[in-house]
C-alpha cells in the first residue's frame, strides 16, 4: 500500500496547470493508464531535471509541502527524489496504487560497477499489470510509463525504451543510435520515506557528491533534450544530431537556466565558481 501523502484540491489543480494538463472531466482524472501517459508525458515538458539547491548548498526537503512549494508554485524543478515523489503523491490523490523503488545508476559507468540506491523509481498496479514511471532521471528522463515486460522494445514520445532482467534485477535500457546504453537496475523491493531521506542527504550534501560539486539541469521538449552541465548546454535532437554550447558568464548561464530549461533561480544563486570567480 502506497505511504505517500495526497495533494489537497488547490494545489493539485495547481500542479495541473504547472504541466499543462488539462483535467476537464472525471476520465482525465481516472486512475487509467491514459491519464498516466498524458501526465507522465507533460510533466518533464515543464518542470526541469536540476540541482540548483545542493549545488547553491542549500537544503533539499522531501516533505510534501517543500515539494509542491518548489516544483509547482516556485517555478523550480529537482532531482529523482523531488520529481518522483511530487508525482507519487499525485498519482495517489487521483486513486493509482504506487511503490516507490530505489534504483542504483549504471549510466556512463563502467560494467560491473556498483553504486548505491540513489534513484528513485514509481511502481504502479495499473488494470492488472505492472509499470513503472519516472520523470527524475535527468538527460534521459522517461516521457511514458514503461510497461514492466522483459525485453520488450517500448515506444516513448521520445526514445525508444526496454526493460531486460540480470541475476535478479531489472535493467532499463535506451536505445541511443544503434546502441542500447543502461540506465539503471533496480528490484522491486519498496523503498519508504528513511531509505529516501538518507540517501538523499548523502547526494545533496556529501562533499564527493555529483550534485554538490556540479550544475546540473535538464528539460525535455517533444523533438529534443537539453542538457546543461556547469558550462556546457547540449542539445539532442530526436533526429540524430546534437548542438553543443559554451556558456561564458554568470550572465548567459542565468539566461540558459531561465529561458531553455523554464527555471525561476532561488535567491543567492551565486554561480561564479563554475567561472573561476
């Protein structure tokens, strides 16, 4: 049984507006998996993928309240954490029964790498079958729910997507180029709000942590990803190509943050170490 929070009336319909869902009747609204895929795809459309609060070195909170005050009402995005509970709590006030699952990242990694759980990944029971979503996993961030099926090549909004199963664990997979790359594994043990809570004080605050010593941020648009990390801002096109940029000053990053990846900056964003400042 799902422990997470409900949304109360206003700040769910806020959250509706946030993404630009359009909840006009009691369909939109079902816990069907319809509503899940017209959800699941906007959300990462409006609220980024970013680390702005741990690498400001300021806290990051996972009660709901601090949640849906950053995400929806402040104009802010966040990692796994923030973005999976927002829509855990979400999908539960409109009736979905949703897990949460702790993941461990194999992106980028060498094989046989271990890490530990610091992803957080939804389990939902939905008309007899299971799936999974997640719209907190930065570059790569789904844009559908995934039925969870092994080896079943998967269509999104945007890359294709697979589920394969290794010595007990589930592995997503992308399909980039001609390539499947992992994303992460994870089993269907359920997470709870301790397990979240501490890892998430190790990767917001631990001095070797990615997310405390870069700038990282990412949003999703219907033909392409952007991607900042420190100076850097990529684009990938769904068509194959990429656009790299550097970013020179404190300035342009503010506008890159600002106008591409939709973010309102929290107050003392002080971005000059990334400049040598």
């Amino acid at each position: 049984m799902s422990l997470a929070p409900t949304l109360d009336a206003a700040d769910l319909e806020a959250y509706f507006h946030r993404i630009g869902y359009e909840a006009v009747d009691e369909a939109s609204r079902a816990p069907t998996l319809a509503t899940l895929q017209g959800i699941h795809k906007r959300h990462p459309q409006a609220i980024a993928f970013e680390n702005l609060s741990s690498f400001l070195g300021q806290p990051v909170e996972l009660d709901l309240p601090s949640l849906v005050q950053k995400l929806v009402y402040s104009d802010r995005g966040g990692y796994c954490f923030e973005q999976n509970g927002l829509l855990r709590s979400v999908l539960t006030t409109l009736g979905f029964n949703v897990t949460g699952l702790g993941a461990r990242v194999l992106w980028n990694l060498p094989p046989d790498t271990l890490t530990p759980r610091s992803h957080m990944v939804l389990l939902l029971d939905l008309e007899d079958e299971p799936y999974i979503a997640d719209v907190g996993f930065g570059g790569l961030t789904l844009t559908s729910p995934l039925r969870l099926v092994p080896d079943l090549v998967q269509t999104t909004p945007n890359e294709p997507f697979r589920l394969i199963q290794s010595e007990g664990f589930w592995i997503l997979q992308a399909q980039i180029a001609e390539d499947w790359k992992p994303l992460y594994q994870f089993d269907l043990q359920a997470q709870y709000p301790c397990d979240y809570g501490v890892s998430n004080w190790h990767v917001s605050t631990h001095p070797n942590s990615i997310f405390v010593n870069n700038l990282i941020a990412a949003r999703v648009e219907r033909d392409r990803r952007y991607g900042l990390r420190n100076t850097e801002l990529a684009t990938h096109f769904l068509a194959g190509t990429t656009e790299k940029r550097h970013i020179a000053d404190a300035a342009e990053l503010e506008t890159v943050l600002t106008n591409i990846l939709k973010l309102k900056l929290p107050e003392d964003s002080d971005f000059s170490r990334l400049f040598g400042a």
